[in-house]
C-alpha cells in the first residue's frame, strides 16, 4: 500500500479549488463583457434612428441605408448643377433626399442634385426643430439659403423636392424659390409626408412660381419612401 503524504493531498485539494474557482470567474467576466456589449449595440441602433416625418413636424425617418439622420445641418457644399434637368431638394433628416436621389438615378445621368440649405444650419434635436418651423411660419420668415445654382437660367426642368411641414411649404424651399425665378420652367414637385399628402403645399408652390408650368407631383408616406422604388420611377418615366 502506498503511503500518500498529507501535504501531497492538501496540495491537489487547493489546485482542484482553485481550478474550480477560476472557471466560474471566468465565466462571470464573458457573461459582464456580453451584457456590456449588447448594451452597446443596443445605444448604437437607437441613435441612428430617427423619426418620421409628418405633415404636423419637420422629421424624416430615414430613407435609405446610406442616408443615416442625413440633415441640413451637415456641412456639405451644395452641387452645382449642369446640364438642362436640375434636382433641387430641401430634406431635414433624409426621407425626401431618399426620393431625390432616385429621381437623379432614374433620369439616367440627365440631371444633377442640389441641397437646398440654410445659411445656419438647423438644429438636429427634434423638439428645436419643430418649434424653429412653427416660428418661421407664423413670421413668414425667410432664411437665408447656403448657395445658389450659378447655371439657373440654363435649366428647362426643375424636380424640387420638400417636406410638409405644418401643412405647407417649408420657408427654406420659399427662400430658394424667392432666389430662382422659375418662370419658363416645367416644376415637378415631389414630398413626404405622414398622411396629408401635399396639404397646402402646391397652392404655395404657386404663389412662389405664378409663372412656371408645375406639372402632376409624386407626394409620398415618409416611411414608406424606401418601399417606393417602383412608384418612384414610374413617375419619373411618365415625365420623361
């Protein structure tokens, strides 16, 4: 029989302990970096998301994947456009921009894109920004925009794009259209909206362009717009 030394037995006992504690630790810490993590990724989702727009607030869901809270607030330099087709759009967060877009792919390299933009930006908080519009409207104010198109007069067609906004006409696109005189010019207007369709917006268009020829418009739920590929493009096709 061989004799086992006690020394050697309270040794494996405090290994085997040991062990057994580190693998439950280890476990704890996988289990604290996984909740972390979710938590994380949780925070990330909710800031991309942004809300729809609707006739009664100027929000935009955003429209397409590379379009993430797309607002006026950013710094890009509005396009300067060439050739006889323009695309002038004013979005706040991205939906309308989403059918800009479309519309300048659909035309097939015949037209170029403008952003139509305030000299300040606008704030990106929601709450400011529904307050800004309703304060713009009740003053009729007109903000100053960040650029003009320099060809203007070279274009024949303009598809001008907006958002409802309290069931009108942005002032922003009214600055725009206070700046280029659209008479001569065929007006293809296109919207969001959260269900009021074009409201009051078209009679603004035509008091801002008593003289320019606005043909039928393409008036679109926010939310909607990324489902929208093929009425977008029907539309486009009839005007072509």
């Amino acid at each position: 029989m061989t004799n086992t030394n006690f020394s050697d037995i309270s040794r494996r006992q405090l290994l085997k302990a040991m062990a057994v504690a580190g693998a439950t630790i280890g476990t704890w810490s996988l289990a604290g970096c996984s909740a972390r993590n979710e938590g994380t990724s949780a925070q990330g989702s909710s800031s991309n998301t942004s809300k729809s727009e609707t006739d009664s607030t100027p929000t935009e869901t955003n429209a397409t994947s590379t379009e993430t809270n797309a607002t006026s607030a950013e710094t890009s330099t509005p396009t300067q456009a060439s050739g006889n087709t323009l695309v002038a759009v004013f979005s706040w967060s991205g939906n309308t921009l989403g059918v800009a877009n479309r519309v300048v792919e659909d035309l097939q390299g015949q037209a170029e894109l403008f952003r139509i933009e305030p000299a300040t930006p606008y704030t990106t908080d929601y709450d400011e920004m529904l307050q800004i519009a309703q304060d713009e409207q009740a003053a009729n104010t007109m903000p100053a925009i960040a650029g003009a198109v320099s060809n203007w007069n070279e274009y024949a067609t303009v598809y001008l794009g907006f958002p409802t906004w309290w069931g009108h006409l942005p002032q922003i696109v009214k600055s725009f259209l206070a700046e280029h005189d659209c008479s001569g010019k065929v007006v293809y207007p296109f919207n969001t909206h959260a269900g009021s369709g074009f409201a009051s917006c078209l009679s603004d268009l035509a008091e801002a362009c008593p003289n320019a020829d606005i043909r039928e418009g393409l008036s679109l739920v926010g939310e909607d717009v990324s489902s929208s590929t093929a009425q977008i493009d029907d539309w486009v096709s009839k005007n072509a």
